[in-house]
C-alpha cells in the first residue's frame, strides 16, 4: 500500500455523500406502514371488545384463566421460539388441525341439518364413486379412444346422478336411437343409481351410512398415508382399525357425553383421524415431541381453571359471542339474537360464488394467457378486452347488484334474494379479480417450460394440462380464495338484489330466500335498542372476520405448501 | 432411428478428428439395437445419408429478416456445429428445423426445409408430430418442477409410450450418463440438482422418446468447465446414435466435438459450411478466418 500519509477524505464522514433525502423516505415509508397497521389493530380491539367484553368478567375469574392457560401457553412459546424451533412446528400443527377439524365437522354438520339428509349424501357419494368406477374402467378397457372417453368422463356421472333425461326430452331420445337404427318403441326414463338408492326399501340407520361413506374412506385414505410413510402395511391397517374401533366406541360413550351418533362420526373423521396420524408421526420420529405439550397444556388449563372457578363461584364475561348466538336466528330481543341463518347463508352463497366464477374465471384466463392471439386484429381485440376486465374489477359493487337484480331477477325470474341469485351477482363482481390473479400466476410460469414441453413434441393442450396449470394452481388457489374472502363482506349487491333483511330460518336450497352475514349486520346497524349497535353488531362483524381469517389462512397454507417443494 | 454406429468402425473419417472413440460400458443393448435397424436400411451404406436439408431458406420476424437464403443439408449421426456472433441468426435457424419459431406470433418462414425427404414447412406437416423426431436441448438447463423420474417419463408419457416405463427411463439416464449420479433419488425434484446435472437431465429427457435428430442451443454456455466437459464428452457418445446439431459460441468446443462446421456471420447469412477440421484450418472466406482467429469486431 502507500506510504502516504492516509487520506481522511474518501471514508465520507464530511458528509459529501448527502444521505438526508433518503433516511427521511425510509421513516416516511415506515410511519405510514405504521399508521395503517395500528388504525386497524385499534379497530379490531374495540369490536372485539365490544363482542367478547372481557372487562364484564370478575377478576378472580380472569386471574384463574391467566394462571392455568395464558401463563403457561405463553412460557411454552418463548420456549419453542428461543430453544426448540421444530417442537414449535409441532405444537402449531397439533393445535391447528383440531381447529381446523372442528370447523369441518361443523361444516358437514350444518349440510347434514339444512342441505341433504344423509341418506341423499350417502346416495350422492355411491353413484359418484360409480361413475368414477365406470371411468376408470372405460380407461382400462379401451386406453386409446379419447372421444370416447371424454363422453364417457362426463356422462357417467350424469347419468349416475341425473338418470337420462326426463320424459319431455321424449322426441330426443328416440330421434337418436331411430338415427342409429334403434327402435325403442316407447321412451322410458331411465333412473340413476342415486334415484335407485333413495328409493332403497330398507335404509341402514344414519351412523352406519356416515361410518360407510365417510369414517371409512378417510381411515382408509390414512391407513394408506401411514402404511407409505412407514413402509409397513400392519401400521395402515392398525391406522384403519383403530378409526373404525374409535367409531363404533362412541355409540356407547357418545350418549354419555352429550354427543349425537352422526356428530361422534364426524369428529372420528375430521378430528380424531387427522390428529392421531399426525401425533403418531412425530412420535416415531421423535422430533419435535415436545410440541405435543402445547395442545396437551392448553386442555389441561381450561380444565383445571373451569373447575376453579366453579368451586369459587366466579362469574365469566358476558360476552355477545357464544354458542347461542352462533346456533340460533336473530330475535327481537338482543340477548336472544343470533346469527346462525345469516351463516348459513353466507356459506351457501359461497359455494354458488366458488361453482360459478372458479370454472369460469380460470377458463378466461387460461385462454387469454394461452390461446389469445397477440397480434393482428384479434391481437388489438384481445388486449381491448384485456384492459376492460381490469376495469371491471374496479366498477362499484352497487353496479352489479343492479346487474343481478336485472339478470337474474327481471329477466331469468328467479326468486329475488335468493341464494342462488346473490351468488351469481357476486361471483359477477369477483369474477374479474379471479382471471386478473389466474393471468397473474399463469403468466408467472417461466416461459422455458413451455418451450421444453412444445420442444418435447407436446400438443399446446397437453403444455397446458401437465407443466402450466400445476405450477400456476397455487398461485390460483391463493388468488381466488382471497377474492372470495372479498366477496364474503360484500353488503351493497345483496341489498340490490333484496337479500332477506333477517330470516328465523336457515335456507333449505339454493333457491329459498336467505340473509348473509353482511345483510344481517347491516340490519342490526339499523336496530333502535342500542345493544344491538354496540354488542350484536360486534359480534356479527368478530363472527364474519372470524369466517374471512380461516379462508385467508387457507390461502397461506396452501401458498407455503406448494413453495416449499 | 435409422442406420446407427456407423462413426463407430470408421473413425478414420477424416471429420472426426479429435473425437477418441471411448468404450461405453452401458452401450451394449444400443449396439443390438443398431443390428436389426442396419439391416432395414442398406442404402446408407454408400455413404452419409443427409437426413435435414435447408433450400434458400429465409426467416423474418416481423420487418426483420433473420436468415438470408440458407441452403445447406446435415449428415446422419454426426456432430453439425453452428457458429458465429450474436445475432446471426444460428439459434434462429436450429429452431426452424423443428419449427419452434412456430410459437413467435411475428415468426415468417420462407423457402424449404427437408427432414428425410420431406418439406417440414408442407401444409400437411404437423410440427407436433415433427417436434417428436427432433428433439431440443436449450440454453439453460430447464426441467420441469417435478421429479427426475417424472422429467424423464413426459415425452414417453404425452405419446403414451407407458409400457417398460421404468426401464425405458433408466436407459435414457444411463445414455445420458447421469444414472450413478440419481439412481437412489429418482423421486427428488429435478431442480435440487446441479445446473450441469439438469441439463444432462435435460438431454436424457430429450433421449427418452428416441428421435432422429437432438438440436442443442448452446448446451455448455451457462455451464462450468467441468460440467461442460461432461456435456461434451456425451454429445460425442450420443452421435454414434442420433444426429446431433449444436450451436455454440465457443470455437474451441465446436473444434472438439463436431464433425462438420457451419459458420453464420452477421445478416443471417451461411458463409461457409464444411468439414471441421478444414473451416478450422483452412478456412475459404477471409471473413471466417478473422472471426475464428479473433480478428472479427
């Protein structure tokens, strides 16, 4: 180096570099990250402090529950977050999956009371497993008519559900078969196999309907899992003997513990199943086995802690959230109020929003990424479309609530409010965020894997089915999930197409008259008797932000599970 | 697959110098392979049959004409290298005799390209079908995100060629030398594995269906040396079996490995198309003496 004496200069403590304009940026950037979070973390608490009131408690009873759950819970964390990070894993898992499961079974639960008896969905499963029978076998048979096949893939399970056409489509049927030389003489309807099952004279009893349809294919599903995961077949079939044994036991305990047969199924299934195949892993890895001590905490605390306070008589939060006012419909009274009908609503609005824009909406984006032409006149076309469902997606909710109100009401006659009508005008107004996010992730698989299946001699079809469509799923999964989180809270549409203002009943079907949650907070906004403004209101909004976060955290589930292979 | 092994009892073709014959312990079932399908087709015999044969071919894109006029035609199993500078429309070209230009929208073919006899720019030719017979390798190694076994099994599996699935998975590997290296992982990711080893994976991929002709675009470029030489020592092997064209900038690489030379210059233009050794050694153009000496800008 030189000998020079050292130049003071160039380390640029004379401040010549002037670092001023953007140390001010980066605190600007910060506190307006700050500000946002913070309004909406104030917000959340006041609702939510308005819904649970912890502060209505005694403070002996809030003392207890500190002691017995929070304290320890809260020591168990720092320990996993400081010392064992896998044991921490294991302890998300194992108090997430009964979570997850329990709302499963609350799910199923609500289908089985307001949906489908569960002889209908014992029904639907068997002719569906028939039709999927019927597939695969037309595969084996004949593995090269794709025609064939193709009609084969979609008619089996019309045909298994549906029947062939009713008596109306008379003329149809026999042109076709005088067309193909066939004389029938007279049409008869065929009936499906679901008809034919419905129709069953003998039915078994509901449980054993549930423990065939359901128990049973998912002990299976995890018998297989485990036997995979531990190459031995004995471990999956103690895994199918063990759910099944677990079944049958609640027919005896279930009564005792205040628990219907098709329930104890349900959490055999959901619960039980999942947990116990997950534990048994850990265990026999034996890593992370201290995690299992979170979950085995947190019960033990509520235990311990109920008892205490019921020995010294302390009195809990009179919260507005509770069982009765998620299990029971909305009243004149605000103690009495509920909101059960408006969920059910809300889900069953969902499930037409999911049928109706997933197919579609992912169908458009698929073509405009795929097919489009990018040049010529078609080209021009393509991108005047392009641009037009990017200002779809912003056009105001009211707009197509009238849209619905127009279509569906006016003009296809379907009975105003009803569910299948504001999931229809909702799905409309989602639609243009579900191919917006589909063309994002389409467009995010890198082009090199186009060209090595096109360089492989693959057909554009066979690109898009095996190497585009299972890397962009994710990123599909995530945008449409977070899409319906939005269309879950959207009031003004429901308003337009007049959505029950609050119903007594839970819907039947999906064309009887419902609220959703949205509609049914709406009105509670507008009661006289200011316990419903402040407590109901909060309760419905925490139950409906309850609903959105469990669908939001679907969406990272599945986002970190694709990236992590 | 026609007439194969021929390199391998005349390698005192004057083409391939350079190219040491090394044994291959894993060549044997190739060999069969090769017996029954040298007798089906004696013509070839007589001498190298030109299996691609471009005739004032021209590409544009767009406005922009990318080759001018190219008329040349590629022997049966052996080593064609394209090079010349960027721009020069050598990829373009590899990629006109599979008709992956097809895909550019701007993309215009004018004249004729034969492959066997026939004009893959004909109305009736199906670049589907065609893509089958010539397979591609690219510049950067691209595998699919699934497994290796699976990488390997796509072009068997979109033709429905399941049967002998596995086994017909393994040969691919082993001819494209990567079997030792992934025998025990062959349900792991294709991308845990090194860039030089995704693209042998790539050209097994490429191997699996058995085409006639395998293109690579700049197979080695984004390689290290090592890995390179792998790559290189492959394509000697593979040529025994399958015709190879090969674009490449390295001048050194092109000297090592290929049979004949084609020389691209700026414009799109074929300057000259020759035996290596003499494109190398006594070059005809003065132009392609001063790009292959250096001289050129």
């Amino acid at each position: 180096m030189a000998t020079t004496e050292p130049d003071a200069d160039w380390h640029g403590d004379d401040s010549s570099i002037s670092q001023l304009r953007g140390r001010a940026f980066e605190a600007t950037c910060l506190a307006a990250t700050a500000f946002g979070l913070v309004s909406v973390l104030l917000l959340l608490l006041f609702v939510a402090n308005d819904a649970f009131r912890p502060l209505s408690a005694d403070s002996g009873w809030l003392l207890t529950y500190a002691v017995t759950v929070v304290v320890p819970l809260a020591a168990l964390a720092v320990y996993y977050y400081r010392l064992d990070e896998p044991a921490g894993e294991v302890a998300y898992v194992t108090s997430g999956l009964p979570v997850v499961g329990v709302l499963l079974t609350g799910g199923f639960a609500v289908m089985f009371i307001e949906l489908l008896s569960i002889l209908e969905w014992f029904a639907l499963v068997t002719s569906l497993v028939a039709a999927g029978g019927l597939i695969v076998a037309h595969g084996r048979l004949r593995p090269n008519a794709a025609l064939e096949r193709l009609v084969v893939l979609f008619g089996a399970p019309i045909v298994t559900v549906l029947g062939t056409p009713p008596a109306q489509f008379n003329w149809l049927v026999t042109d076709l078969a005088a067309a193909l030389g066939v004389d029938f003489g007279l049409y008869h309807r065929v009936i499906s196999l679901r008809e034919v099952l419905l129709r069953l004279p003998y039915v078994p009893t509901n449980w054993l309907l549930l423990l065939g349809t359901l128990v049973a294919p998912l002990a299976v599903a995890g018998g297989v899992f485990v036997a995979r995961r531990c190459d031995s077949r004995r471990a999956g079939f103690a895994v199918v003997g063990a759910t099944l044994v677990g079944a049958l036991v609640g027919l005896v305990t279930g009564p005792a513990l205040g628990i219907g047969y098709g329930g104890w199924m349900l959490l055999v299934a959901f619960v039980a199943l999942p947990v116990g195949v997950y534990v048994e892993g850990v265990v026999r890895r034996r890593e992370g086995v201290r995690g299992l001590a979170f979950p085995v905490t947190a019960v033990l605390g509520v235990a311990v802690g109920s008892v205490v306070v019921d020995a010294a008589g302390l009195a809990g939060p009179d919260s507005w959230i509770d069982w009765g006012f998620l299990t029971s419909a909305t009243s004149r009274t605000a103690a009495d109020a509920g909101i059960y009908p408006a969920m059910v609503g809300s889900i069953m609005m969902i499930i037409v929003i999911v049928l109706a824009t997933f197919p579609v909406g992912v169908g458009a984006a698929i073509y405009l990424e795929e097919y489009a032409p990018s040049e010529g006149p078609m080209g021009k076309f393509v991108t005047l479309v392009e641009i037009n469902i990017g200002n779809l997606a912003g056009v105001p909710s009211v707009v197509y609530g009238l849209l619905g109100l127009a279509l569906f009401i006016r003009i296809v006659q379907w009975p105003q409010g009803s569910i299948v009508v504001a999931g229809l005008a909702v799905g409309l107004l989602i639609l243009p965020i579900v191919i917006i996010s589909a063309q994002e992730a389409i467009r995010s698989v890198p082009d090199s894997f186009r060209q090595a299946s096109y360089g492989m001699g693959a057909t554009r079809w066979q690109t898009i089915r095996q190497v585009v469509l299972p890397e962009a799923l994710p990123g599909i999964l995530t945008g449409t999930i977070l899409a319906l989180g939005r269309a879950i809270g959207e009031t003004a549409p429901l308003l337009m197409i007049g959505a029950a203002a609050s119903v007594r009943l839970a819907p039947n079907g999906f064309f009887d008259v419902a609220g959703m949650m949205p509609r049914q907070i709406y009105s509670w906004s507008s009661e006289l008797e200011p316990a419903f403004r402040h407590g109901v209101l909060a309760a419905g909004v925490i139950t409906l932000l309850a609903v959105l976060l469990v669908m939001n955290a679907t969406a990272i589930v599945i986002r970190n599970r694709y990236q992590r292979e | 697959m026609t007439q194969n092994e021929m390199t391998s009892d005349d390698s005192t073709d004057p083409a391939a110098v350079g190219t040491t014959a090394t044994p291959d312990p894993s060549g044997e079932p190739l060999v069969d392979q090769s017996i029954e399908v040298d007798g089906t087709d004696s013509s070839a015999q007589a001498g190298r049959e030109q299996v691609i044969e471009a005739r004032d071919l021209n590409v544009f894109y767009g406005d922009v004409q990318a080759l001018q006029d190219i008329t040349m035609s590629i022997p049966e199993n052996q080593v064609t290298a394209m090079i010349g500078p960027s721009g020069c429309g050598k990829s373009t070209f590899l990629r006109s005799i599979n008709r992956m230009n097809d895909l550019i929208d701007t993309a215009r073919v004018d004249g004729e390209l034969y492959f066997e006899g026939k004009n893959i720019y004909d109305d009736d030719v199906d670049p589907v079908a065609l893509r089958r017979r010539i397979g591609m390798v690219f510049q950067h190694p691209n595998p699919f995100p699934k497994s290796i076994y699976d990488n390997v099994a796509y072009g068997l599996r979109i033709q429905d060629e399941t049967e002998n699935l596995d086994q017909k998975v393994e040969t691919a590997l082993k001819r494209a030398a990567l079997w030792d290296e992934v025998e025990d992982q062959l349900d792991k990711s294709a991308l845990d594995l090194s860039g030089g080893q995704q693209q042998r994976l790539c050209i097994a991929r490429a191997i699996a269906v058995d085409p006639d002709v395998i293109l690579m675009d700049e197979p080695a470029s984004a390689l290290d040396p090592i890995a390179t030489s792998k790559i290189e020592d492959l394509i000697e092997e593979l040529a025994e079996e399958f015709t190879v064209v090969i674009v490449t900038h390295n001048m050194q690489q092109a000297a090592r490995i290929s049979d004949k030379t084609a020389v691209f210059l700026t414009g799109g233009e074929l300057v000259e198309f020759g035996d290596t050794q003499s494109i190398f050694e006594n070059p005809e153009h003065q132009r392609v003496e001063d790009y292959i000496t250096g001289k050129f800008g």
